[in-house]
C-alpha cells in the first residue's frame, strides 16, 4: 500500500516564499518506511544572497552562517537532484507539505545555476508525488483555524489533528519537517485502509471524512487524484479570496509550476 511503501521525504528551507526568485538556504531528502534503513541527507547552501531576517526567524540560518558553513549553491543544487532522482528510479514517490512550492522554487534553482532539472534527469520515468496538504485538504475539507495565528493547513496543524508529537525547537528544519510530512502521510493512509468504526473519535466525528476515497488506490491513480483535487482546492481558495480582492489568482498546478507558465 502506498502509506507502507519506500517514500522519499523532502523539503526545503529558503530566503522566502516566492518560487520564482528565492532562493534554497537548507534542504532534506529522506528515503524511510518500507522495511529498509532510513537513509538521511541534508544540505546547507550558500545562497549567494542575503537572507531576510524574516526568512532567518523560520529556519534561523543567517547569512553570515550560510557563508561560512554553507556549500556553493550550485554544488547543493547539483547534489540535491541527484538525490531525488535515484530515489525516484527506484521507485519511490516524493512526500511533502505543499510540495509544489518546494518542487517549483528547486525548479528554478536548477536553471539559474545551470543544473540538470529533475525533470530532464528522469526521461521517461514517472515523478509521483505525495502531497499531505492536498491529501488532508480531501480528507478533512471542513477544519478551521486553530487560531488566528495558526492555519488549518499548517504542517503543525496537521500533527496536532494526527495526534503526532510536535517539537517546537526543532519545528522548520528541513529533516523535521520532511519526516513530519512522512508520519502525517501514514497516519492518512492508515485511516484510509481502516474502518471508519474503528477512526479515532475526533476523525470519526469530523464533518464529512473522505479516507475511504484514497483505500486501495496504487501510486499512478493517487497521483493522478492529487492533479484533479489541487486544482479544485486552488479554485476554492481562489473563490475565497476574491471576496476581498476581485483579482485574486491561486495557481492550480501541481505537483510544480513548469517552467514557462508562470
């Protein structure tokens, strides 16, 4: 089942939210589950940019860290494609919290720095994905925010509804948050494959459950699901805020943006 099957776990820590420009700061790929050996990589880059205090009080990496102890960006790049790229010959499909932001803004690092893209470096063999926030986002549709300072679609917010403990000194490192997203999507998997009598109460009483849409799948038609429900979740939240802003626009893309189409 794919909640049990080899997973590769990834994520990114960088100089900010916009795919397009900025930039990786730290990064994780973890290859778990399976019944093998979990097999850890971690990166820290120098980005060759200064690095926001804003960014630095998420992953609270400076600047003057990341260029004395960071790696060149290229080389990190380089390296982190590589990694991808042989777990996914293998098989495995890549697990994330909203990965198209991490796939995306990596997209474009590999072409800034001349790099091979993950893309061209698989051919012909399928990159399928594993997305927590579009699977929790089908499963539980109706959450609200915990808080005014705290998302319904947070990463934290998801270990909190999968009962999962939550370390906040370690929380928005990269290998924390990889292996999070890994626990999150087995907790999900799990529910799928069991009877809905025996979900914990507070799933078993959530408005409208929908686990049982993703028991059974193989990796191809989850993956082909998660196209169809990112989209329709983007047109959602789209709709929401155009009732503040007539202009709104949410991409729909996924698990990346390709390049040329923003």
């Amino acid at each position: 089942m794919w909640h049990t099957s080899r997973l590769c776990a990834f994520d990114l820590e960088t100089t900010g939210v916009d795919v397009e420009t900025d930039r990786i700061v730290t990064a994780a790929v973890i290859g778990l589950g399976g019944g093998g050996q979990t097999e850890s990589y971690e990166w820290l880059a120098d980005p060759g940019v200064e690095i926001p205090a804003e960014a630095t009080a998420v992953h609270h990496i400076t600047t003057e860290h990341a260029r004395e102890k960071g790696e060149p960006a290229h080389d990190v790049v380089d390296q982190i494609a590589e990694a991808l790229a042989v777990r996914v010959r293998m098989g495995d499909p890549v697990v994330g919290h909203n990965v198209p932001y991490d796939l995306t803004l990596f997209d474009r690092e590999c072409r800034r720095h001349g790099v091979e893209t993950l893309l061209d470096r698989l051919g012909e063999v399928p990159l399928r994905v594993l997305d927590t926030r579009v699977l929790d986002t089908r499963c539980l549709p109706y959450r609200k925010r915990p808080s005014k300072d705290q998302g319904a679609r947070q990463l934290i917010t998801l270990a909190q509804e999968y009962e999962l403990p939550w370390v906040d000194s370690e929380a928005h490192g990269c290998a924390y948050d990889a292996l999070m997203s890994a626990r999150v999507l087995h907790r999900i998997g799990t529910l799928a494959h069991m009877r809905r009598p025996d979900w914990p109460d507070r799933i078993r009483f959530s408005q409208r459950p929908r686990f049982h849409e993703l028991g059974g799948l193989d990796l191809d038609a989850l993956h082909a699901l998660q196209i169809a429900w990112a989209a329709e979740q983007a047109a959602g939240l789209e709709e929401h805020f155009r009732k503040t802003d007539p202009t709104a626009v949410v991409d729909r893309s996924w698990p990346l943006r390709l390049w040329g189409e923003s």
